[in-house]
C-alpha cells in the first residue's frame, strides 16, 4: 500500500472504533438490496441480533489499527479465510463486497468526513485485505483438493440415522451418497451444511462441530434445537428444521471439515470444559484421546440444566468408569430426579475452586458453550492463573472476544 494510504486508515481507527457497528449494520442493508442471493450464505439470525454487523466492526477496526503490521493479523486473517472456505466462498463475491463496504463507510460517515481521499484509500486497503484472504482460502481448497477423500464444495450426504441425545440435542448420523471414504479432521472441527427447502425463506448455512472421533465410513454432528431466546425473536430456523423435518434416509448438502479449534498433539494434561451444546466438540476431543488410548490425564468438565438436558451422560459415565486417566465433574442447575455422583456431581455453576481441587492448572484448557458461559469460564480461569497460550475455545456464531 502507499505510505499515504496506510497514514490515511490509521487516522480513520478513532471513527471506526466509534461508528463501526453503524457502518456494518449498513453495509449489510446495502449488500442485500443489492444481491438478495447473498442472504443464502449468511446467518440471516446473526444479523437480526446485531452479532454478525458486531464481529464484522471488530475485523474492520483491528486491520485498520495493524494495518502498517500485517504479520499481527495472522490468526485473524487464519479464521476469517477458514469460515470463508467452509461457506465455499469464492473470489468473485470480493468485488461485491468491497463495493457495498466502501458505499457504506461513505453514506454512514458522509463526505466531508469519508472524502474522496479517505474512500480512496480504503479501497486500497480492502483491495490487500481480498488479495491476503483469497490466497489463504486457494490453500485450503487444494489441500482439501489433494487430500484422500476430499471434496469441493457441498456434495450430499444421507442420513443414516438419527439418535435423540436428550431433551433437546439430536445425533445425525451422515454418510456419503457416492460411498467414498471419508477424509480425517482434526477433533474439534465443524462441518458446514447447506439446507435448502421450499418451506425455508432462503437457503440455510450452518456449522455443527463433529461430535465423536473420526471414522471413514460416516460423520456425527449433534444438533442443539435453539428455541426462541425471546417473544421477538425467532426460534432456530436451522436448527428446528434438522429436529422436525430430516429424516433417516433423506439426503443433505455437506461441505468438507474445517475449523481452528482442535485438539493439540502435546501430552500435557488436557482439560474439556463445556456448557449445554458445547458439549459437541468437547465429545470428539474425548473420543479421540481415547481411540488412541491416551495417556494423558483428562478432566472433563461439564454443565447442563438438569438431568433431561444432560447429552450423552450414559456414554460419558461409562468412560467414567472404565479410564483410570479421566475425571468427570458434571454440574446441574436443578438437580431434581437426579443421582449425585452418577448423573451430576454439584448443584450451581462451576467456580474456580471446584476446577483448581479437580484439575492440574498446568494443563491444556478447552472450552465452549454459550458465549455468556465461556466468559465466566474465561475469567474464572484468568483468576486462577492459567496463561493466554492454554486457552483454546470456540465460540459458536460470529468471532466475539472473551475479554
């Protein structure tokens, strides 16, 4: 980029920093007006609930305050080319985008503020940030090319069973219609789904985290069904859609694993803590240590409502039982009809003292759940003293920061 340039955006981050979500929350208006087949890529509840045009503010403000030190981006540019390449994005939808970002950034701020100059040198900026991303996502499309197995795009799937986990999580069982193996993924990772139904408004993508440890014959993703969180806001339109009409034996479009959030190969302790449906990922780290017949000390922790919401408690307590190398604590809002010691272990949320007396703090920490339950876990686990670079998590929905 052109020194001018870069000293133009580093000038810019106090304005994006103040009216970033306002120009996103635009941009998005802008986009769809203009290409209403773009709302089959995105998560329409995403933007419904501000969490989509939030995240999108936050990458737009953390390029322009890195912009004259591109190598701090790396994990950044790492998961944004990650999520594109599941969603099969391609490099001819950069234009579109672009051209909306900077229209955006223009009505929003005006031009006084947005001149000629300042647009100018956005469109440079966007123009390096499209070229980082797409070459990053090329990768990924030939490794997933070369790799045994693998595939481009969506191809179908069929569902070859359906196994209800509690009260409100259910297994799919996904097998290939053409019969190829299947390639490996790490644990932790996600496959994208695309859902297409003439009583759906738009074609739906969603990403369910693989929920056991690899095979070639077949993947599992175990599926939350999301209720309304509130009387104007919609229930899960993917989600309920997987629960009442998927059937065993229908088929459904499925995009290769991907995702940065997988187990590490260290043999360092490891502990899996997760809240409801952030079970998911948690299971197929678990499984996976135990197919290879780890070693490593393992504590699992675990909070669910009550014993009806508790997925795959019967699985979890048999490996309870049977690995000298794991320690289950399971936590329940509301204990009634359970077993202490068989179903759960304590009532209430966990604290940092029930996970200092249950783990090594030298451990590998990885977590998930709803985002205001990895927070508290985030802290809790700050307080006790366990470093940034232990700490792996996933959040589900659009990137948001823990801190």
């Amino acid at each position: 980029m052109l020194a001018s340039n870069i000293e133009i955006i580093k000038q810019t981050v106090p304005v994006i920093q103040e009216r970033g979500e306002e120009i996103t929350q635009h941009f998005y208006h802008l986009l769809f007006e203009e290409n209403p087949e773009l709302k089959d890529v995105f998560n329409m509840a995403s933007q419904s609930n501000g969490r989509q045009p939030a995240s999108l503010a936050n990458a737009i403000l953390g390029y322009a305050a890195n912009i004259d030190r591109l190598a701090a981006l790396g994990d950044a540019v790492n998961n944004i080319a990650t999520k594109h390449f599941s969603l099969d994005i391609q490099p001819e939808q950069y234009p579109i985008v672009g051209r909306n970002l900077l229209k955006a950034i223009r009505e929003v701020l005006g031009a006084e503020v947005a001149s000629d100059d300042v647009i100018n040198a956005w469109a440079e900026a966007y123009g390096q940030l499209a070229n980082i991303l797409i070459g990053a996502e090329k990768a990924l499309y030939e490794n997933m090319k070369n790799t045994a197995g693998g595939w481009s795009g969506f191809k179908p799937f069929r569902v070859v069973n359906k196994v209800q986990q509690s009260s409100e999580i259910t297994s799919f069982y996904l097998k290939p219609v053409d019969g190829q193996p299947l390639p490996s993924y790490k644990p932790g990772q996600y496959l994208s789904l695309k859902i297409n139904d003439a009583s759906l408004a738009n074609t739906e993508l969603r990403q369910y985290s693989l929920s056991d440890s690899h095979n070639s014959d077949s993947y599992r993703i175990s599926v939350k069904r999301e209720p309304a969180p509130q009387h104007d806001i919609p229930a899960g339109v993917a989600s309920n859609f997987l629960h009442d009409n998927v059937k065993v034996d229908d088929t459904i479009l499925v995009h290769a694993p991907a995702g940065n959030f997988y187990l590490d190969d260290s043999d360092k302790p490891v502990v899996l803590i997760s809240g409801g449906v952030g079970v998911t990922p948690m299971l197929s780290m678990l499984n996976d240590l135990v197919r290879q017949h780890s070693p490593r000390k393992i504590t699992w922790f675990h909070g669910t409502r009550n014993r009806q919401t508790h997925a795959f408690r019967e699985h979890i307590n048999a490996l309870d039982n049977d690995l000298a190398n794991l320690t289950k604590v399971v936590f329940y809002d509301d204990v009634a009809g359970a077993t202490q010691d068989t179903d759960y272990n304590h009532e209430g949320y966990m604290t940092a003292q029930l996970i200092k007396e249950n783990c090594p703090l030298d451990a590998e920490f990885y977590f998930c759940g709803p985002l205001p339950f990895m927070q508290a876990i985030h802290t809790l686990l700050r307080q006790l003293g366990v470093a940034d670079e232990q700490l792996h998590y996933e959040i589900f929905g659009p990137s948001e920061a823990l801190n």
